[in-house]
C-alpha cells in the first residue's frame, strides 16, 4: 500500500483541487456517482481500442477517490451511508474497467495474447473484489484489516500505465501482475485475519470458562448456597 507520507500529499492536492467543486455546491455522493460515469465512459473508450486515450479518463475518474473524501471533509458531510456508498461504486468502477479490458480483448482480432488477457482480467477482477470482500467481512467482525501488497490506489495506478504504454503485450504484462498481486493481496488479508484471530481467545473457550464459573459446586450446591449454608450452620451452633 502507498506509505502515510504519499496519502498525506494525495489528501493536501485533493482539498485544493476540491475548492471549486465546493462553489458549485457538488456532494461527496455526486463525486461518488461522477467517478463511477468516469470509469464507465473509461470502460466503453478501452473496449473500442483506444487504449492511451482510455488510460488518461481512467487516470482522471480515480481523482474522484480522493475529492469525494476532500469534498466530505470539506463541507463537514462525513456520513456512515457516505463511506459505504463510496466503497460500493468503487468495486462497480473498478468492475466496469476490467470489463473494458475483456471486450477490446474480445475484438474480433483473435490471438494467444487476448484469449490469455480474457484468463488474466477476469482473476484481477475476481482477486479485487475479494480484497475488499476480506476488509469488509473483517471490519463487520470487529476487526482491522487495511493490510496488503494491493490495495485498490495502486491497482488503478498499475492499470492505469499498462493502458498509457498502449500495446496489447504491455497490458497483457499488466493484467497479469494485476492478477498475481491482487490475489497474493487476497491471502495476504485472510491470513492476517486469522493470525489476529488466533491470538484472541476462542469464543468458545470463553463460553466454557463462564459457564464453568456459574456451575454448581461438587456437592451440587450453589457456591453462594454452600456459603450461606455454612453461615447457617455456624449460627445454629452458637445457640
């Protein structure tokens, strides 16, 4: 994943690129929305052929990754709907251009290289979706899970310079590392769930300690039974 220092940069360009959004009174929902039209219209361009062409709209739709959390903080509109519906047209945008990718390598140009490029899109598209499917099912589970070689930026990144190269060999390079590292990402991320689970103690290991403090005791008493009983009996004794 990029380091703290390049997002710190990323996030300082994005508010002051998000000012002028901000006069025209545009939501961090309308540049979710926006992004993901970007990407499709970046889709429909690498479909056709134009692959530099579609590589600068792919380019310009991921600044929206960033202006719509500018935007949010910005206008102090920093929603709990915000943030999932912002990760949810991410895989859509993110889907649509890898569908982009195997319609241009369906042309009617029928090769080794597009017959593999088909393979090796549709495992990116596969292995991306279950990076961020591992964050999400982590987080729901109450843990963190942001680790990984792969994450999302630098997916579209990679993408984005095999696209610009222009060449069906270069992207047919790409796709591939796209595909090996997003589904090393992938395992990366069910690993390090259950390394943090495995540290934890077993629920049901905790079931059994709670109930085994709340059993009777070996006389089939109540421990707070058996001590009142004993009071019982040492008062009876002094009378």
């Amino acid at each position: 994943m990029f380091g703290p220092r390049i997002q710190q940069y990323a996030r300082r360009i994005a508010e002051m690129v998000v000012a002028p959004l901000v006069a025209i009174g545009m939501t961090p929902n309308m540049a979710t929305i926006l992004g993901l039209l970007l990407n499709g219209v970046a889709a429909a361009v690498i479909a056709s052929g134009n692959l530099r062409v579609g590589g600068g709209l792919l380019l310009f739709a991921g600044l929206f990754d960033m202006v719509d959390g500018a935007l949010a903080r910005k206008r102090n509109m920093k929603t709990t709907f915000g943030a999932f519906f912002d990760s949810t047209l991410d895989r859509y945008s993110e889907g649509l251009v890898l569908l982009g990718v195997i319609l241009f390598a369906l042309s009617p140009v029928a090769s080794a290289q597009r017959t593999w490029l088909i393979a090796l899109a549709y495992i990116a598209a596969l292995s991306s979706l279950i990076v961020s499917y591992a964050r999400a099912r982590a987080e729901g589970l109450g843990l963190e899970c942001k680790s990984g070689l792969m994450a999302r930026p630098e997916r579209v990144l990679l993408l984005t310079v095999g696209l610009l190269i222009g060449s069906v060999t270069s992207l047919l390079w790409v796709i591939g590392i796209l595909a090996v590292t997003s589904t090393f990402t992938a395992i990366q991320r069910i690993v390090a769930v259950w390394r943090t689970l495995a540290r934890k103690p077993r629920l049901g290991e905790q079931d059994q300690t709670r109930a085994a403090s709340e059993m009777p005791g070996a006389n089939g008493t109540r421990p707070d039974a058996t001590r009142e009983f004993g009071r019982r009996t040492t008062g009876s004794a002094s009378h």
